[in-house]
C-alpha cells in the first residue's frame, strides 16, 4: 500500500521536525482537536504526538512512507494536550505526567498519580493556558510496567518503593525528560510554572532555562493505601512538601 500524494501533503501540514542534537530528530505531529469530558470539567485540548525517529527517518516523507511497517504499537509514544494561548500567554501551567498504567487507568490507590492526572489537566483549564505532557516510557519511574508489577510483589512484603527498584537492580528513577523539553521548546518561547512535587522535574527544566522560579505542588488524593508510598516520596526522592511551595 502507497499513500496517495494528496493524503501526504494534508498529513505533511501536521507535521514538524524538530532537532535532537546527538538523536535523531523527533517528529511532532498536531495541532489536534481533542474534546475531553472528565466527571467535574470538560475543555477542548489540542493535542500533539510526537516520535523519536533514527537516523535513517530524515523527513516527514520518510515517516510517513515507514508507518506501517514500523511496528509502532509495539513501542511507546509520548503526547502532550495544549490549552489556550499556549505560545503566548504570559504565565502557562505545565505538567510532566509519568504514565502510570495502573494510577491513570485503573484508578489504583497505590499511588496518587491518577489524582494527579486528573487535577492538572483541570488546573491547567481553570488557569487558562499551559500543557499536559503524558510521557509514555516513564512507566515506573523508567523501570518498565512488567517491572513495576515485580515492585509491587516486594512492596507488598513491606519493601519502600525505592528499595523496591533496587531490590530488582534498577537505580530508583531513571526518567529522562529530553524529548519532552525538546517538543515544550517548539511550542512555547518563555518559562513556564511547573505542576509538580518532584525537584528533579524543576531541575531538568530549569537547566534549560524553561521554568520559571515559582512552581505549583500537587499534592492530594490521599488514602490509608498510599500514604506510605507518599511519605517515601518525601523522605526518600526528595519530593517537595506541601508548605515549601508556591501556589498561583
Ligand atoms: N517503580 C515504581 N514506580 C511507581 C510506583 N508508584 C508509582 N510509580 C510510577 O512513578 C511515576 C510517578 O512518580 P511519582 O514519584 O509518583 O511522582 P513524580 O512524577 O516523581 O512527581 P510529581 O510531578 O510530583 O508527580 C509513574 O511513572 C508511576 O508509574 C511504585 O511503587 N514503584
């Protein structure tokens, strides 16, 4: 099967390569209209795609011409839900959401990541402009979900989330948030305050000069079944506790 040339140019409008020195090129394609409903808000959101390619997928041609043979279900893509006048508003709110299957999905009580999900995307409305990145290969603080279910067995033997990873041989977080700060850099020129507890989140934008001093803390949904799991955050990853944060 060929795509026609005319299905090529409509798609090619979509589609923007961006430069990942030392990687190869990332491919975001959007803006798409995205009309979401959940429980106490809607919004409509524009959403974005994007791949990293290899060195051999040079341009959009070449994306489109190895879609489908190239398996794509099989690996994780990343997404990101814009909102408002993202490139140009003056105070955008974003959030780097780390996938978690079983927090996002299921609504586990694990963890407080579903609730975290949720909350943002309704901040980033109530605010008025900024983004949600879903970062689809951070299952686990980088550690996979099959691994994560591992952790879980350990956890449930009374190991901490973090000894848990090491237990199985991982270091604790492995999260790498360059393809994300990469795609944040084409959509918007200026900082932007950051949703979040985690100070390696602020540190890996702020290095480049994305973030702005103040940032947003999410804390919530708290339940006798992850409190433990959130004081580990606090007292073992260095997560920021409610008090030392700003609000908007
Ligand atoms: N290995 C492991 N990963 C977990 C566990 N619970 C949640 N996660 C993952 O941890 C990630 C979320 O990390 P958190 O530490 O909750 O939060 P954060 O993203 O570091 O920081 P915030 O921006 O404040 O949410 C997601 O990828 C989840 O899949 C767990 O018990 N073990």
């Amino acid at each position: 099967m060929i795509i026609t040339p005319q299905i090529k140019e409509l798609l090619i409008d979509k589609m923007q390569m961006i430069k990942n020195p030392g990687k190869g090129e990332i491919c975001l394609v959007g803006p798409i209209k995205l009309p979401v409903e959940q429980g106490d808000f809607s919004a409509i959101f524009q959403w974005y795609t994007w791949l990293e390619l290899d060195d051999k997928i040079q341009t959009k041609e070449d994306v489109l011409e190895s879609l489908a043979t190239a398996n794509l279900a099989f690996a994780q893509q990343s997404s990101v839900l814009v909102y408002g006048d993202f490139k140009q508003s003056e105070q955008a709110l974003v959030r780097m959401h780390s996938i978690c299957h079983t927090g996002d999905i299921f609504g586990s009580q694990r963890c407080d990541c579903g609730y975290q999900l949720h909350q943002s995307m309704k901040m980033i409305t109530e605010h008025g402009s900024g983004a949600l990145f879903y970062l689809a290969d951070h299952e686990g603080r980088g550690i996979g979900l099959f691994s994560k279910s591992l952790a879980y067995i350990l956890q449930q033997e009374g190991l901490d989330t973090v000894e848990a990873n090491h237990a199985l041989g991982f270091e604790d977080d492995t999260r790498s948030y360059e393809g994300a700060i990469r795609v944040l850099e084409a959509l918007r020129d200026k900082p932007v305050v950051l949703i979040t507890n985690n100070p390696k989140k602020l540190e890996a934008l702020r290095e480049r000069g994305l973030a702005a001093d103040e940032h947003i803390s999410l804390w919530g949904g708290l339940t006798d079944t992850n409190s433990f799991y959130l004081d580990t955050k606090i007292k073992k990853s260095g997560h920021i506790p409610q008090e030392n944060t700003f609000a908007i």
